[in-house]
C-alpha cells in the first residue's frame, strides 16, 4: 500500500488492512491519496447487469440503481472499505452515497463487522426476543430524549407508515399532511408528491395506488407557514398527524427556514395533532441527536433507519410512552414483524452508536468541517468554471443544485439542470468519485474521509466542470 498517509477521523491502527482482508474483499485499487482521470472499463458489469436484467425489472432491485436520471451503464459493486468502493471491474471509487447515508463510519468499519460476526456465530434469526435488542433500545433513547418507548421494524418504509396508523389510532382522525418533494417510504398512503425516486421518473405518485387510497393525504409545500395553517383551517380537527423531514434529503438536502419548525411544532400542539419528525436520514447524522437536537423541537414521534443497526436493514420508531403504549400487545393498534429486531442488526447498531456517542464531541465537528470545505471547494470549482451552481449543506449532508436560485423546496428544486447535473455525474465517474445518481438525492460525508479525499474530489470536480464548459 505504500507509505502511509493521513489518518482518517477514526484511525482503526496499524493492524486495519489485516482486518480488512479477513473480512472485506480487498482493494485491487485502493489508491488512498489521490484521484486520477482513468479510461474506466466496465465490462464485467455491463456483463452483470445485462444478466441481472433477465432476473429484476431494469436490472436492479431499487431504481435509482439504474441510472436513468443520469445516464451512464451504472457499475456493479463488489466491496467497500473505508470512504472507498470498488466494482466488479477493480474501478476505486470515493463514496459520497454512503448506502443513502446509515455508513457514518464507512464501509467495513471494524467495530461493526467483528459484532456482525460474533452476532452471526449465535445465531442470524429466531423470531424472538433477544438482549441486544434492549441494549440497542437504550442507546437510542439516550441520543433521543422525546423517544421513551420504541418499537423496531425492518425499514424506514414500515417506520412511518406504523407511526402513521398509530397517530390516527391516538387522534381518532383520517387525514394526514406531507410535504411535496418529501419522502417517507413506498406505501400508498405517502405516494403522493414524493421526492427522490418519484421525482427523478416525473411521476405525480405511482400507478397501482388508487384514488381512494391517498384522498387523506394532503401535500402542502415546504418551508411554507401560511399553506399549513391554511390546511388546518380547511380540515379543522380532522388532521391526525404532520410528518416531515426534518432536513429534507428526498429532494436534495433542503433545511427549514428560520423558524420553520417552530411553527410546525407550534401548530400541531395547538390543533390536537402529532408531529412525526422522520429521521431516516438525519437520525445520527446531523447530530447524535439528529435534527430535533440540531433544531431543539420535540416531536411527538419519530422514526429512523438503517443508521440504528449500522447499515443493516433495520428501521424503529417511537414516543411517549402513553403513545406507544398503545401499541399491540398492549394496545389496540396491530403491527408485527418477523424480523423485527433482527440480532444481526442489533448487533451492528450497538457497535455503530456506541462509537459515535463515545466520540460525539470530536467526530461530527470534524465531519461536518470536512463536509463544508468540500462543499465550498465544489462549488467554487462551479463558479470559476461560469457553472450556475447553489449548494446546501446541514452538517455531513450536502447538495450541489445545478441552479442560480436559492433551494427551499420542491418548485424551487424542481427547474434544476438535471441534464447538465447528469454529465457532471458521469464526468465525477469517471474521475473515480461516486455520487448519488441523481440531482434529487442528498450527498454524504463519512468519519474516515480524509483531507486528502477532499482535496482529490475538488481537483475531480474541477477538472469535468472544465470539461463541461468545453
């Protein structure tokens, strides 16, 4: 590997590479220390996924894997390690995607993989109860005080729309608020206006979701007081719930507005309804504490991701407990699940929150300092180059905005150059960087980049954005 360079945010040691090829299929180019323009062959994917073509619709098992926003044959991942991936074809690449965030530690972090394993030894499943699930439960109750009692699921999908079924039980109300441009899952309930994956395909919800389904949801625009009042006064007393994204990331990184949230929190307590703070992704990201920390708002419930177990496929939400006490079976109101609380995933949660509540003090400034200086670097690397370009950035999540005008919501999202944002993605490719494939997805920053990888990234950047003006 070469002389050794700087230390990442953690440092695993001097024994970190010999971990790696116990565990990790390793690097055939792990090139730490700078990125370099390569002709990028990709024939073993284009072979992979002409063949995963035969077995999943387009080939994939989530679409934005497909790379239809951007263009481009996307490559297929074999390993990760570090801030880095590799695929099938030994392209390195930085990883500014993070599996959509949960990766705070980065790929293969040491820590997680030995609990995985030693989890993995005792067992993979038994559809009982099991300790690791109250130690994991604690720690995230810690981080989040408005939490008293939680249930887990197995993803961020079944987390919101549990939490929605409990709010309208609790309520005794059928309408519910989302915000357009927001994502909360793929149930039908929430496939009105979403973000991301909807967004990119310009489709207004989803085929196979009737009418009847979503005429309970109203879709308001973010960051827009006067349209929420509005519909409070419209419905009075028939709101159950709002639930947000508290720093959008489904549309490109979007913050509140300066008392924003107050407002919501506000609102809600004062119209009998409850706020639902969905921290799939800013749950450990923005803060330990996520965005309610961050904002200092308490929500009456809230749910979280795949960061709570590391990575692995997990999802939680909860409350009080007068609320979540009126889950079964205690309560009226049923939801179940045979893997929920999966000891792998346990397993990996605790290693994952214990590292970073251990080193909450130090980690996320230096994390969110990196994250910055990339963020300016970019974007000045944009402006040097004439290229309109607007950035957003809460803490390690970021987005570039092929745009001259402020983001705050989705019509103000919605105009970006999606076309010229995919050429940039092609061109960051190819120069070895990996970013979400698509211009409405939030970016991500991990505890083991370096300043090195940052330095590399704006050099990349600034050679396509050259390119482009070419």
């Amino acid at each position: 590997m070469g002389a050794p360079g700087p230390r990442p945010l953690i440092y695993y040691g001097e024994e970190w590479p010999k971990i790696i090829v116990r565990s990790c299929l390793y690097f055939t180019r792990f090139a730490p220390f700078g990125l370099s323009t390569v002709s990028r062959k990709l024939d073993r994917s284009h072979k992979l996924q002409q063949r995963a073509e035969a077995f999943f619709p387009g080939g994939v098992n989530s679409p934005v894997r497909a790379f239809r926003a951007v263009g481009g044959e996307p490559p297929v991942i074999v390993s990760g390690q570090g801030a880095r991936m590799t695929d099938a074809d030994g392209n390195s690449y930085l990883d500014y995607v993070l599996s959509w965030g949960p990766l705070i530690l980065g790929h293969c972090a040491p820590q997680v993989l030995e609990a995985v394993l030693d989890a993995a030894r005792r067992g993979t499943s038994f559809g009982a109860s099991t300790p690791a699930e109250a130690d994991l439960a604690e720690r995230v109750i810690d981080a989040f005080p408005s939490i008293e009692k939680m249930r887990f699921v197995s993803s961020g999908t079944e987390a919101t729309m549990s939490a929605i079924r409990l709010a309208r039980a609790a309520t005794s109300r059928k309408y519910i608020v989302k915000f357009e441009g927001c994502y909360h899952g793929h149930s039908d309930a929430l496939l009105v206006k979403a973000g991301s994956g909807v967004a990119t395909f310009g489709i207004p919800g989803s085929a196979g979701v009737p009418e009847e389904f979503v005429k309970f949801t109203l879709a308001l625009p973010y960051n827009n007081p006067s349209a929420l009042e509005e519909a409070f006064t419209k419905f009075k007393g028939q709101i159950a719930c709002v639930i947000l994204e508290p720093v959008v990331g489904n549309m490109g990184c979007v913050p509140p507005k300066p008392g924003y949230h107050e407002f919501v929190r506000e609102l809600t307590r004062r119209e009998g309804s409850l706020l639902i703070f969905d921290e799939v992704m800013t749950g450990f990201r923005v803060s330990y504490g996520g965005a309610q920390q961050l904002y200092n708002i308490k929500p009456d419930l809230t749910t979280l991701g795949k960061v709570i177990g590391g990575g692995l496929p997990v999802g939680a939400y909860g409350g009080s407990a007068a609320l979540m006490d009126q889950i079964s079976p205690l309560g009226p109101v049923y939801q179940a699940g045979t893997l929920s609380g999966n000891p792998l995933a346990m397993a990996a949660g605790v290693a994952m929150l214990k590292t970073l509540g251990e080193g909450r003090n130090t980690l996320y400034p230096a994390m969110n300092a990196l994250s910055k200086k990339l963020v300016d670097g970019v974007s000045q690397a944009a402006r040097d180059n004439g290229i309109k370009i607007t950035a957003n950035q809460v803490g390690s999540m970021f987005t570039w905005f092929f745009t001259d005008h402020e983001v705050f919501d989705w019509d103000t999202a919605a105009p970006c150059d999606t076309a010229l944002f995919g050429r940039f993605h092609r061109g960051m490719l190819d120069r070895g960087v990996w970013l979400p494939p698509s211009q409405f997805e939030a970016a991500f920053l991990s505890t083991v980049h370096t300043e090195a990888d940052i330095s590399a990234t704006v050099q990349a950047a600034r050679e396509t954005f050259a390119e482009l003006k070419s």
